[in-house]
C-alpha cells in the first residue's frame, strides 16, 4: 500500500514538473514570457546629502532608488523621445512651465549649473509640461540669456503624472540606470557651492 502512494505521488508530482515545463515552452514560443524586473539600487542615503546647505536641504534622497520611468515627451520638432536615452549619465530632471514664477526664476542657475557641470557624467534636462508653446520658451529662454537647456514638452502631461508630479517646478536626480535617487519639490538655487559640491559627489565619488 505504501509503495502504491509513494509511485502515485511521484507521478503526480512528475505531471506538474511537466505541466510547469509545457506552460513556459507555451508562453517562450507565444513571446509571453515575463521580462525581467529591474532591480532598484540602494542610494546609501536617505533625506538631505550631507553636503546640503540652504535650499539645497529640500533635495531628499530616497534610500532606494525608484524604478525608471519610459514615459515619452517631444522635442520642439515633434519628435519623441524618453529619458532611456540619458542611461549612462546622472541627470537632474526638471519639470517645469513657462507661466509657473518659481520655474522661471530658478531656471538660469539651472543652466549655470549645465554649464559648470553638464558632460559625459552629467546633464540637466528641463521638460515643459501642460500648456507651453515652443516660441514662449524660446522668447522666454533668449529673455533670461539661458543658452545650454533643451526645449523639452509634455503637452498633455502624461510625463509628470507618470512621475507623480503634483506641483511645479520639480526636480529629480536619476541614477545612470535612469532610476529616481533623489527629489525636490520648489523652486531652487541650482548654482550654489553647495549644488555643485553634491553633483561632483554623485560624478566622481
């Protein structure tokens, strides 16, 4: 009797091994197979980076990082783009808009700080999203002498909610794996000792 269970199941188990087995080659063949999940990096911090000083202490990082976002938006051409296209590099992302006041006024030490520190390690990336039409950016950009930002939108802002962007300006530094280490919800000085101190920690640890 013992040995009638035991060869019983040892078949059952041998069908479901096969059944599994046959339900993946049916999914491999279907082109259904899961795709793998991105693995989030710890930061080591967690809050403001011990380098901040001033506004700078509203920069929070979070102690894991958060899965990237693959949202596209267009350039001023119509063309589509998403921020996979910056993997590679730390990027500071700003989401922005033309008639916000705190936008506008942090966005020339935003392209100080391009200036000072953009390269192969590192870029600020400004995105307009909702109502923003490209000669008000252009009229705005040539106002304020700002000369190294790109003209980015979101129109319909499908980018921001997908980032869960509830107020402008935001900012927020994605890892070179395009994942969101850190965030700040205002405006800010992005051209500080301070400002550059932590970008140059984060390039160059």
């Amino acid at each position: 009797m013992q040995l009638r269970s035991a060869i019983l199941y040892a078949a059952i188990a041998a069908g479901a091994i096969y059944a599994v087995s046959n339900i993946e080659a049916v999914k491999d063949a279907l082109g259904l197979k899961s795709a793998p999940q991105e693995v989030t990096q710890s930061t080591g911090l967690s809050g403001p980076h011990p380098l901040a000083e001033g506004l700078m202490l509203k920069l929070s990082f979070h102690e894991t990082a958060k899965p990237a976002v693959n949202t596209p938006f267009t350039d001023a051409d119509g063309n589509e783009h998403t921020l996979a296209e910056y993997k590679g590099k730390y990027v500071l992302v700003n989401i922005w808009a033309t008639w916000c006041p705190p936008c506008r006024q942090e966005m020339p030490s935003l392209d100080r700080l391009q200036k000072q520190k953009g390269g192969d390690n590192f870029e600020v990336v400004t995105i307009a999203t909702g109502r923003n039409t490209v000669p008000a950016i252009n009229k705005f950009f040539e106002t304020a002498n700002i000369t190294s930002l790109p003209v980015l939108l979101d129109p319909k802002q499908t980018l921001a909610r997908s980032m869960n962007v509830l107020g402008l300006p935001v900012s927020v530094i994605l890892n070179p794996e395009g994942q969101e280490i850190a965030r700040l919800t205002g405006g800010a000085e992005w051209d500080t000792d301070s400002t550059f101190a932590i970008i140059q920690s984060l390039i160059a640890p």
